[in-house]
C-alpha cells in the first residue's frame, strides 16, 4: 500500500458534483429582503403617521427615496450587463 494520493485529472473523472448556475439560496435571500422590507416599512408608516420631528420624517422619506434610486439602478445595470460592445 501506497501513502500517495491519486491523482485526479478534472471534476468529471470523480464523484463531484458541478456547480449549479443561479443563486444558491434564493428562498433564504428573497425572504429576508421580505422581510428587511416590510419591518422598515411599518417602521416608516408609524413614523410618518406619529411623528412632528421634521429631521426625523426627512430622514425616512430620503431612506426610501435612496433605496428606490438604489434599486433602479441595480436593475438598470443588471438588465444592460453584457450588452456592451467595443
């Protein structure tokens, strides 16, 4: 008996699974965006409806308003990446 290990060539050659294309994961991710989400927003909606701090009702409408620049521009690049060509 020998204490050298084989010598594997590529994946294929052992019982190794390939990687899978997509998000691993992605009940787990979308749940908690969800969930992130939705606590803000009833955050916001007590906030808004309670509060006479002006500061503090500026601050939750420029959070959301820096989100929803923030996720447009996600799904603006994500829906142009790879498109550009030289």
């Amino acid at each position: 008996m020998t204490d050298e290990a084989p010598i594997v060539q590529n994946a294929e050659t052992v019982n190794v699974d390939q990687p899978r294309d997509g998000i691993p994961h992605i009940k787990v991710v979308v749940g908690v965006t969800f969930f992130v989400l939705s606590a803000f927003a009833a955050v916001s909606v007590y906030v808004l409806a309670k509060s006479d701090d002006g500061t503090i009702v500026g601050a939750v409408i420029g959070t959301w308003t820096a989100l929803a620049t923030s996720a447009g521009g996600f799904w603006l690049g994500a829906s142009s990446g790879g498109k550009l060509r030289k």
